[in-house]
C-alpha cells in the first residue's frame, strides 16, 4: 500500500530565538521562507526566560508577596508591548489580567497547587504565539494564533502531562487543517495543553518541542524543524565542553538515550511520537541557518564507538547492601514496585552478580519519601540483619556515553572507564542498558564536568 505524500512541515521556535523583536522578526522570514516549499505549522515557546519569571511570581505571591509578583508582570508587560512596539503590531494585555487574577488568588490562600502553577506559567506561551503571528502578518504572510489548549488532551499530572494521541490527533486536524488549506500559517503555543478536566497543564520544561512532535505526528508531517541557539546535536554540552562537535545524522534511539540522559538540546519525551510515526527531527540554528544542523530519524550515521557524551545532575544514589541479599528473591522486583508505586522515576539500575548490592539512582527531590519507603518494604529483612540499612548519597550526576556503533564494539567499557579514571574521577555505580547503546555511572556532583570532560576525549 502506498502512503499518501507528506506535505506539511512543523517548526518550533525556542526561547532564545523569540527572545526579542529582532528575534522574532528573524523567526518570521525563516517561517515565510520555509512556507514557500510546503505548508507549514509554527510552534512558539515563550519568549527566553519568560517561564522562569512567571514561576517565580507563582512563589513570590505564595509567599505572600504580592506586590513582588505584580512587579514580574510589570516587567513581561513592558517586555512584551516593547517587542510589539518595535515590530509595529498591537499588544492584546488581556491574558495578563488572568495572570494577576491568578496571582492574587495564590496570594490569598497562600497556596499553590500544581494546578495553578501550570495555569501560570502557560501565560508565557499564550503572549509570544500572537505576538509572532502578528509579526508574520505584518510580513506579509497570513498567520492565525491557535492556543493549543483547544486541541491537545493530557492526563491531569500537572508539571508534566502526557498528551492522549487518541483524542488529540482528530481534534489537531480538525483545527489547523481547514487553516492550512486556505493559506493561513498557524502559530500554535507551545508546552501548554488542557486535560480532561479542562484544567491547564503543561508537558514540562522544555515541553515546545514535544508540542511540535505531536502535532508533527497528528498531521504526519514530512519533518518537524525544532529551531534553537546551537548548530543541532553536539557530542556534549558546548557549556561544558569546548571542543563539542556537530552530529548531522543520529538514530531516534540515540537520541532518546541522550535527552534521557541529560542532553537538554531536546525534550526526552518530543521523541516518542516522532519515532512512531516515523518522522524526521531536524535541529537547526536559528541563528546560523544556512547550517544544516542535525536531522534525528530511523537510522544514524552507522559508524564505531561513543557518538556522545551527556549527564543529569541532581540526582541520588541509594543502595541496599547486605550480605544475607543472596538468596532472597525478587528483591529488584520489590525495589521496583515501591518506586513505581510512588511514582519516582529510575533514572539507573544496577545489581551486583553476588547479589549483595542494589543501586539505584533516583531524582534528588524524591529521596526522602523513596528511602521511607524502602525501608518500609525492607523492614522484615533489616530487623534479621539480612539487609543493612538503606543508603543514600547525593548530590550525585549520572553520566552516559551514547552511540548505536558501541553495540558489539568489544573495548567501549575499557575505554570509558580508563578515560574517567585518567580524570581520577571516582565511580559510584555503573549500569549499561541492554540495548547497549549506552554506557551510564553515578559520579558525586562535583566531579560531573570532570568526567564529562574526560570522557568526550576518547568520543569517536
Ligand atoms: P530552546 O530555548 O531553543 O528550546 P534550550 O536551551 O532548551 O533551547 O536547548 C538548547 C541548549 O541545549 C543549548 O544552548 C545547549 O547549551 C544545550 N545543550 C545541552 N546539551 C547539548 C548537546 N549535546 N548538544 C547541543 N546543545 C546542548
Ligand atoms: N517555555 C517553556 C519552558 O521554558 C517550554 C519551552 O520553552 O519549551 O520550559
Ligand atoms: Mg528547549
């Protein structure tokens, strides 16, 4: 059966390339350029930092410092209209009497809900989407503002909500096909959406490229071109290391090892919908565009050894030791139904052959509640002496390196481990995933950029 022909293409704009009017001036002409090949769907993030500040009036008004909050939203009024000023085009302010009513509210009650959270900082969005429809008006290129709260359905996890494909998707093509097909360019905001409820939520930080994804996946898109302030996928955080190089093809499986593992480049979850659908990632430079960047799709560039080096600080160790583990059954299981019944994500496992050590590293934030509960589940086995205590260690960083030719590649182990020991860097723990497409260590905190470091070295 043949498929019928992928015409669309979707492209997000991150914050630093809506961080101004120049900015957004810039976004339009790649929009306008781009439309001239297909249709095209536009996802905007909130203009740079703008999250961070609405977050933070969230917790000043909490605090009861209202006039605090208020002044926050003074400073995005006038950052806003500013933009608008200079790209000639109207400021609609009424989202940020909403704002206010919504800060007052958690000022009031001195309590703030993940729900509200979410209601605040979709605020962000929901001003920069219009503002760069407007620009591209003003351009000359028919463009329309869609909230994507109209479309998008997510369960209620407020802070980090997973979209429902089943009923989003009809409701994406309902909305932005008749658009297209009549020649307007939709703007949709990006990391917001609505669940069943009715209620906001959000995808997560960094959730504008997922948006995208799943509206790439609804329309099945020919690409979704996530626009950013880096040349596209590097083989390690250019903050961290200098001689980070450009990766032009990576697999979806190497992709989603490194945004698990820490690349922020792209949110972990935008790959997902991409992979099942089967469409192409593409990370560009919104700021050098004339470089190709990198484009993530079935198959990456082939070749040997480690692609990349990624690591997440803010996690903890906890392990469980005992020389009476041996022999008693199930205990890996038992570890995993009391992390999975909390809700706290593994980010690494590991179990020692003589089955008298676990290890699991987990988010920093969750080891209060994850040690209480291990100790709970374990209780029977402590008080016999068969388990020692639960330990835990933080601040702790899992570090990876990731690449698809490491798989059957005999002396990646050695090497990595070499490299980090060169750096005398310590390793706390060590996991490799059964794809073997990744090799992932818990290192303290403050050895995180040593061994980052360390390891990009012998990156092949
Ligand atoms: P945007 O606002 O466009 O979404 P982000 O800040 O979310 O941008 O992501 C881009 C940033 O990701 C880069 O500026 C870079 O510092 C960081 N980054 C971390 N790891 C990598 C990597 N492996 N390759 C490229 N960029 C990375
Ligand atoms: N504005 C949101 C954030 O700062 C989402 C995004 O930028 O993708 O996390
Ligand atoms: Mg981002």
């Amino acid at each position: 059966m043949s498929r019928p022909p992928r015409t669309i293409a979707i492209h997000k704009f991150g914050g630093t390339s809506l961080g101004d009017s120049s900015r957004i001036r810039n976004a339009a002409r790649l929009l306008a350029s781009a439309r001239k090949k297909r249709p095209v769907v536009a996802v905007a993030s909130a203009m740079g930092g703008v999250t961070d500040v609405l977050l933070e009036a969230a917790r000043d008004a909490e605090r009861g410092r209202l006039g605090l909050a208020r002044k926050a939203v003074e400073s995005l009024r006038a950052r806003h209209a500013a933009a608008a000023g200079e790209l000639g085009v109207r400021f609609d302010e009424a989202p940020l009497r909403e704002l206010d009513a919504a800060l007052q509210g958690v000022s009031l009650l001195r309590e703030r809900t993940a729900r509200v959270t979410d209601l605040v900082s979709s605020f962000g969005e929901r001003l920069s989407a219009p503002l760069l429809a407007a620009a591209l008006a003003k351009a000359g290129v028919p463009a329309r503002a869609v909230d994507a709260r109209d479309m998008l359905v997510t369960d209620d996890r407020h802070g980090a909500a997973t979209c429902d494909r089943k009923r989003s998707d009809p409701r994406v093509r309902r909305r932005l096909r008749p658009l297209l097909s009549s020649g307007v360019l939709p703007v949709v905001t990006g990391f917001i959406a609505r669940s069943l409820k009715g209620e906001t939520t959000t995808l997560g930080r960094s959730g504008s490229d997922t948006t995208a994804a799943l509206l790439g996946a609804a329309l099945l898109a020919r690409e979704v071109v996530i626009w950013t302030d880096v040349d596209g996928v590097l083989s390690a955080d250019p903050r961290l290391v200098k001689g980070a190089r450009l990766l032009p093809r990576l697999s979806y499986r190497e992709a989603a090892e490194m945004t698990y593992f820490g690349a922020k480049v792209l949110h972990f979850p935008a790959v997902l919908p991409a992979i099942a659908a089967e469409i192409p990632l593409v990370i560009r430079n919104s700021f050098r565009p004339e470089i190709k960047g990198t484009t993530i799709a079935k198959k990456g560039d082939g070749g040997s050894g480690i692609r990349a080096v990624t690591a997440v600080p803010g996690m903890c160790l906890l392990s469980l030791d005992g020389r009476g583990m041996t022999g008693i059954p199930g205990i890996a299981a038992r570890v995993f139904s009391a992390t999975a019944r909390l809700g706290v994500s593994v980010v690494m496992f590991s179990q020692a052959s003589s089955e008298q050590n676990i290890a699991l590293v987990i988010p920093e934030g969750d080891r209060a509640r994850t040690v209480a509960a291990l100790e709970q589940e374990f209780r029977w086995e402590r008080l016999t002496g068969s388990i020692d205590a639960v330990n835990a260690r933080a601040p702790i960083a899992v570090v990876a390196a990731v690449g698809e030719g490491m798989r059957g590649t005999p002396g990646i182990a050695a090497k990595v481990f070499a490299a980090v020991a060169r750096a005398k860097v310590n390793v706390e723990s060590i996991a490799q995933g059964s794809s073997e497409c990744n090799i992932s260590f818990a290192v303290a905190e403050e050895d995180r950029v040593a061994a980052v470091r360390a390891l990009h070295k012998v990156v092949g």
